[in-house]
C-alpha cells in the first residue's frame, strides 16, 4: 500500500469535507459497530492463533465488549459532545458574547499494539470518528493473522480515503509515524514512544502516547489478603499478564515475612481456583512469541542469580512444553532494586513481592521511580487510602481491584510522565482528536472605540474603571 497516496486521499476527502454532520458521524459509528459485530468471532480466532493460544471468552470481554460498549456511548453522547460550548463573558466585554466551537482536525494516525489489537486500534479510532476526522491504523507485525483480517473487515465497512488500514512492519512503521499527520496516537512501549515522538516533532504533529510503565500494587495492612490475592491473581493472569495496566509488582505493608508467606498461600489458592490447569486449558494465554516468552525467563534468570527467591504456581504440577509458550505464575520474593525484574515493565505473569515497613514507605517507593500508568490500592481504612490517592501520581487508579477503571467510560484513560501524555476514551477522547476554536462575537453597539488611538485622558479614566471591575 502507497502510505502516501493513501495519506493525500484521506487529507483531500477531509478538505472536501472539513466538518461532518452528526449524522455522518454517526453513520461512521454505525458501521464501525456493525463491522465488530459481525468479525468478532473471526477476530479472536485470529488473536488466538497469533498468539498460539488465547481464550475466546478473554477476547470477547477485553477486546470485543468494550469495543461496543465505546461505540454505544459515543453515538449516544455525539449530539451534547459536537454541541459549541457557551463561556461566560466578562461583564465588560458585553453585549459581545463568546463560543467555543468543536471542530475536527483532519487525518488521524493510530498506531496499535499486538496485546489487544482490535481493542487498542479500534478504541481510539471511535473517538477519531466521532469527532469528524479521517484515520489511518497501523497494527502491529506480531499479530499478522488479526492484521490481515482487520485490513479486510476495514475495507468492506470504509472507503480508503474514510478508514484505512496500513500493514507491515517495523520500516513501514517508521514511514507511518512520519507522515504529517494532524494528530498521531501511539499506543506501545515506552522506548519506542519515545522514538515516535521524535518523528512526530519534525512535522510538529501533535501526539498522544499511551505507553506502560511498572504499575504498583499497595496492599495495606487493613486489606484481607484472601479477597485480595483472588482479585490480584485475575489482573495479573488476564492475557497472561501481557496487559499494559497489569500489576507490575506488590507492595506488601507491614507484617514482615509472616505476612509475605500468607500472601504466597492465598496466591496459590486464588491461581488454583482460576486456573486448575494451565498448560492444556484454552482459558490461559500462552506469550505472543518466542523472543517475549525468552525474555521472561531472562527475567527469572537474573532475579534467582541475584538471590531473590522466585516461586512457581503450577496448581495441576503439569510439565510445559517451551514450544506452546505457556508461563505458570511466578513470584518473585525479596527483589532488589537493580534486578532486570525491578527495571523493566515485566508484561508477563510474573509479579515481584516487595515488603515495605509501612504506608509511608510504600509512598515513597513508588514516587521515587517513574510515574506509573496505573495505581492499585487495597485496604479498608479510608484514611490510608485518601493519603494515597493524595500522595501519588498515576495514570488511573482502582481501589479494590484491578483494571476496571479502564472500563468507565467516562473516565479519562492516559498515562504521566514515562507512562503517556494525552488521554482518551469517552470525551476525553473526543476532545483529542478535536480543535477546540474560541470565538468572540463582537456587537454592533460596543465601546472598544473607547480604547483607540490617540491615547489621552478618556483612555485613561476608562481603563481605570476596567481595573476595578476585573
């Protein structure tokens, strides 16, 4: 595919086209619910093939369901969202009035990953639409089969210059970032967004980057570890842990070793009851290639070299087949900072145990590394949860649980710092993709000829009396 006559086709029918109506968005919107509608089957068999094993059911919830629930909620929220807002105007400047008008921007880029590729293109390109503009997908090479058929339901739902899908790999990537785009969306790791923030900044292109990051898990000394271990266990297990908001390691406060090893016991419960077995069970992921899965055992590797003490969790004590690239659960105890384990955003079923003496030391742990996409607390005092909320900074943030606050709607989804800049889903992401354009209507009967040249004490006396009314 010729990126750049793709590119010109997109920017010409925008041109032609600068300002949808609703009913054009919506009919956008429409197709693009019918289109997951009608794959979705097709979708997660082709993720599960891709990735040598993912459960239909997984795909179903975290891709094709939240899809859905995205588009629902835009169609239903388009009329209030492309509404021009109505800002007050400052006494003094009236009978004048001021608006703000929503407009799109143009030609959207989106860039998505391979752990959830339908949701992670998708997603974005939903609140791209909504908001009027064209958009060009790049899906990742990792999961070609999902690729292929994503290009091919695009097609049969879009024109080319209204959604089109680009694929191939990473020196096509290289080319899409690129382009000139009005806005770019990136979702990936943080090393690679940096590099495409750079290649955004030759064109001055605007860009969202929704990255990961190590993302803490606090268990505080008022939490039941029992529930939580069983709420833990399904963040950490979901997709196998390849989940950019998946606990990245635990805090555990206070209660020493003893603590530590109750912990470890309600893990092995909570990992049994969810999965009995794993290496044959269709309801457990398998690591999206060989490279990921080597990589984890690195992981492993250095950990144990450098003495912390790693526990597996094999609730069926099966036997696992390199090949199939299943990982069973591991705990990594006592990591230190400096291991591989502690550095590195893990992206894989393995969860670090980090024992701190108490609330403030968990604080002060987690603000001494780089901002986290997502926060985790557990506990029933409400006053330790409050200090943290206060005290931390974090892309988004459950409190007793994991993952869901991706799924609200009309909460704004990003990163801070090493995790992301920028924010979508819901308005949020209607306003990313949206130019924002202040007006000031000005009346017939005004008095800025008040405050023309030539100066003299007229001027003065009136902008005396503007100083005192502002």
């Amino acid at each position: 595919m010729d990126l750049q006559a793709v590119f010109s086709s997109q920017k010409k029918a925008f041109e032609a086209d600068s300002n949808p109506s609703r009913q054009a968005r919506d009919d956008r919107l429409a197709r693009l619910e019918a289109m997951t509608e009608k794959y979705g089957r097709q979708v997660a068999e082709a993720i599960s093939a891709d990735f040598g094993n993912r459960s239909r059911q997984e795909t179903e919830l975290a891709e094709m369901f939240v899809v859905l629930a995205g588009i629902r909620y835009a169609r239903r929220k388009l009329k209030q969202w492309m509404r021009p807002r109505r800002p007050s105007t400052a006494l003094h400047f009236r009978p004048g009035y001021v608006r703000v008008l929503r407009q799109p921007l143009g030609v959207i880029g989106i860039v998505s990953p391979w752990n959830y590729p339908f949701q992670l293109a998708v997603a974005p390109a939903t609140e791209a639409l909504a908001a009027g503009n064209r958009a060009m997908i790049k899906p990742s090479e990792l999961t070609p089969r999902f690729s292929e058929l994503f290009a091919g339901m695009v097609a049969e739902f879009f024109a080319p210059e209204e959604v089109a899908v680009v694929n191939g790999d990473a020196e096509v990537g290289r080319a899409f970032v690129s382009l000139p785009f009005d806005h770019l969306f990136f979702t990936g790791s943080t090393a690679v967004g940096r590099r495409v923030a750079q290649a955004a900044a030759a064109n001055l292109t605007p860009v969202t980057l929704e990255l990961g990051g190590k993302s803490p898990a606090i268990l505080d000394e008022t939490c039941d570890l029992e529930q939580v271990a069983l709420k833990l266990a399904v963040g950490k297990l979901l997709n196998a842990g390849q989940t950019c908001i998946a606990p990245d390691y635990v805090l555990l406060v206070g209660g020493g070793q003893a603590r530590e090893e109750a912990l470890v016991s309600a893990l092995r419960r909570a990992v049994g009851r969810l999965y009995p077995t794993m290496a044959g069970n269709a309801d457990y992921t398998s690591i999206v290639s060989e490279r990921h899965f080597g990589r984890l055992a690195l992981l492993l590797d250095d950990a144990r070299s450098r003495g912390a003490r790693v526990v597996e969790i094999n609730p069926g004590n099966e036997d696992f087949d390199p090949a199939h690239r299943k990982m069973p659960p591991h705990l990594v105890l006592d990591p230190a900072d400096g291991m591989t384990v502690m550095e590195e955003e893990i992206f894989g079923p393995v969860l670090p145990v980090v024992r701190v003496a108490d609330l403030g030391e968990a604080i002060h742990y987690v603000n001494r590394r780089a901002r986290p996409l997502a926060l985790y607390w557990f506990g029933s005092s409400a006053g330790n949860r409050d200090r943290v909320l206060a005290e931390t900074i974090a892309g988004g943030v459950t409190i007793n649980d994991t993952l869901w606050h991706i799924a609200q709607e009309d909460l704004p989804f990003g990163g801070v710092g090493d995790s992301g800049q920028g924010s979508y889903h819901g308005e949020a992401g209607f306003l990313t993709f949206t130019k924002e354009k202040p007006v000031f209507f000005q009346s017939r009967l005004n008095g800025a000829a008040l405050f023309y040249p030539p100066y003299g004490k007229t001027f003065d006396r009136m902008l005396g009396l503007l100083r005192k009314l502002v």
